[in-house]
C-alpha cells in the first residue's frame, strides 16, 4: 500500500468517525432541547431531526458500499490464491522480505 492510499484510508476513517460525533451530539442537542418550548424551536428541532435522518442514512449507504467493495477485494484476493498459490506464496516471501529490509533501516 503507498502513501497516497494510506492517506486516504486514514481520512475516510477520520470523516467516519467526525460523522458519529456529530450524529451523537446532534442526538444529544436533541434530547437537552426537548424540554425547551416555542414555534422556531419546534421548527429548528424538526430540521435538525430530518438533517440528522439525512447523515444517517448517508452514513449507513457509504458503509454498505464500503462494505460491498472490501468484500469484493477480498473474493478477488481469494480467488487469486486458489488459482495460483505459489505465486501467492512467492509475492508474500518478497513482500515479508521487503518489509524486512525496511524494519532494519
């Protein structure tokens, strides 16, 4: 794996976890506000409520996707072992040995 895709397996990861954030504050602000009364309040809470349904469903279809991708790799992956295992083997071998000779740097 290079950088790039190091990198941006980290931001994905970071956007995943900013977003539970803010669906758990949201929800938080929701619950602490419920006591509160008035027409705009109503209005606000009803706009943040569909906002907050909106990033979840978001949230849910990019980890099915993410998902379904992973899994897809991951067949692939498979199948390329079952249908050559020595060169599987011999890519592992060069792979530990590379990385050997990186940890020793």
């Amino acid at each position: 794996m290079n950088d790039h895709s190091t990198q941006l397996s980290l931001g994905r990861q970071r956007i995943a976890d900013d977003l539970h954030t803010l669906v758990d504050d949201t929800e938080e602000l929701l619950r602490l506000t419920a006591s509160a009364s008035g027409e705009q309040l109503d209005v606000l809470r009803t706009r943040l409520r569909n906002q907050l349904d909106d990033a979840k469903a978001s949230l849910a279809d990019a980890s099915v996707t993410a998902r379904a991708k992973y899994q897809v790799a991951a067949d692939n992956a498979d199948q390329y072992v079952h249908d050559k295992p020595w060169q599987a083997v011999g890519i592992g071998v060069g792979v530990g040995i590379l990385l050997g000779v990186v940890a020793a740097r």
